[in-house]
C-alpha cells in the first residue's frame, strides 16, 4: 500500500476529551503521528493538529472511525487562508516561517502559500502587519 503523509486538524466534543482516541489509531490502524499543534483540556472541546502516515486504507479506515465517533476531521490546508485583498506582499511572514511555506517571489514581489510546507505553527499570524492570514481552527 502506499504511504502518504496527511497534516489534518481533529476537532474533538466535550465527551471526547478523555478517550484514548490517538492511541486508537496507532493501535488499531498502525498509523504514526506527529502532533503539530493540540488544546485538550478536560470538560472542554479538544483539538489537536496532526500529521499522520500510513497506508492510505489503513488512514481511510481511521478517519471513518473519527468521524463515527463524532470527531470533525479536516485538512489542515482548509483551515489556513492568505487573504490575497488584505495582502500587502510585504514578506514579514516570510521571515518568520520556519518551514518555506510562505515565499515572496523574486520577480514578481507577490507572496506564495504552499499549503503543504505548512505545520500550523501560526507564527505567521501575529508577524503579518495587515492581519491577511487567517486561521480558523
């Protein structure tokens, strides 16, 4: 089978919280995983930003489990967006992204997002002095 990273955002209910839900996936879908990004705190909403890799039926399987479970999950491409009318192209982001996932062009001066260098560290959000990067997780 063919293995395939996958940077994803799990939106977990209330009841979810203390589920052994990424242990699951390990466990029974022989997946790895990185955490990007997570906020779980007990008696709240969690979330928790992931790559995850494996073979692309034992993935498939997983995300069904999640979201028979109740879990939202979505492409992390999905939930960070340049505003391209509030851009400026200054390259303040740029500076600060540690992956190469914002990139001004040279020649043109026009800011690139490459969705998929990016971690959602978000240490773009706070540089961009037009507040044209938008997150909604």
């Amino acid at each position: 089978m063919k293995h395939k990273l996958h940077r994803i955002v799990l939106k977990f209910p209330q009841r979810l919280v203390n589920q052994p839900i990424v242990y699951r996936l390990i466990k029974d879908y022989d997946l790895t995983f990185n955490i990007l990004k997570g906020y779980v705190t007990p008696d709240e909403e969690g979330l928790l930003v992931l790559e995850l890799s494996g073979d692309s039926k034992d993935y498939n399987s997983a995300v069904k489990y999640l979201q028979d479970l109740g879990v939202s999950v979505d492409p992390l491409s999905q939930d960070i967006q340049v505003e391209e009318n509030k851009c400026t192209h200054c390259g303040a982001c740029v500076a600060i992204c540690p992956t190469g996932a914002l990139e001004l062009d040279q020649s043109t001066r026009k800011l690139h997002f490459h969705k998929d260098k990016c971690i959602a560290c978000l240490l773009c959000v706070p540089a961009c002095p037009v507040r044209a990067i938008e997150v909604d997780f």
